[in-house]
C-alpha cells in the first residue's frame, strides 16, 4: 500500500524533474544511468531513491534531500529572492551535470546529449540571471 507521504514524495519528484525539462520516468532513467524499473518505482511512490541514486538525482534536480524525501524545508530553485544563493544553485546543476557526464561521452545518445544540452542551457541562464541581480544589488548598494 502506498502512503500519502510516498504518493507525496512521487508528486515532488515528478514536479522537479519536469522543472529541469524531464519529463518521463524513461527519460530521467536513462539521464541517471539507472534501470527505468527504479525510476517508476520512485514515480509511483513504491520506493524513494537512496545512495547514489540519490545523490545523482539531487544534483540533477538541484533540490534538497528534506524537501524532496520529506517535504520538510525550502525547495531551493524557487525565484532569485536572494541572488546569492539562487547563482550558487545555478552553479550546483551544472557541477552535478559534471558529475553525471564524468566518463559517460561514448555512452550517450543524441536525445541524451539534446536532453544534457537543454538542462546546462537553463542553468546556464538561471545562474547569468541571478548573476545580474546579483550586479545590481551592489550597483545599486554603493549609490
């Protein structure tokens, strides 16, 4: 039987990958490396993801592990209220994406590179977007 918290959490994750532009649990297994099995276990909220699963799948959805798995705490990627901190997880995803990529090159298909592509474009423009209210903020500071 699945509970509300498990039924909450697949609700989370669902949101978050669709966020970075994944939008099947096929799509995001394939991304993770992992057996697409696993990945519509987590989508059903049968099982949530652990280890190194985890850790891969929050860098890629630059989330937090309290508000994916509990939905305790912030989100993280909401909004550029603190310019900051959002530029900081900005940078985070495309570190993660790094680490995702680390010695996959020969492994990857082109709708995994298009995929890869589309989510470092995003990131890309959240952290130039924070960065510029990051500008501004001491610009406008020293007047």
């Amino acid at each position: 039987m699945v509970t509300e918290d498990m039924k909450a959490f697949a609700t989370r994750l669902k949101e978050s990958a669709g966020a970075v532009g994944i939008y099947s649990p096929r799509e995001l297994a394939r991304i993770l490396g992992i057996q697409a099995q696993t990945v519509n276990q987590w989508y059903s909220g049968k099982t949530k993801p652990v280890g190194k699963n985890l850790e891969k799948l929050l860098s890629l959805l630059n989330v937090k592990k309290e508000w994916l798995i509990h939905g305790t705490t912030a989100k993280v990627v909401e909004g550029f209220d603190d310019p900051v901190v959002d530029f900081a997880d900005a940078f985070s995803v495309l570190l993660g994406m790094g680490k995702l990529l680390s010695g996959r090159s020969q492994d990857l298909s082109s709708g995994d590179a298009d995929k890869f592509g589309r989510i470092i474009t995003k990131s890309v423009k959240n952290a130039d977007q924070a960065f510029q209210s990051l500008l501004q903020m001491y610009q406008n500071k020293d007047k």
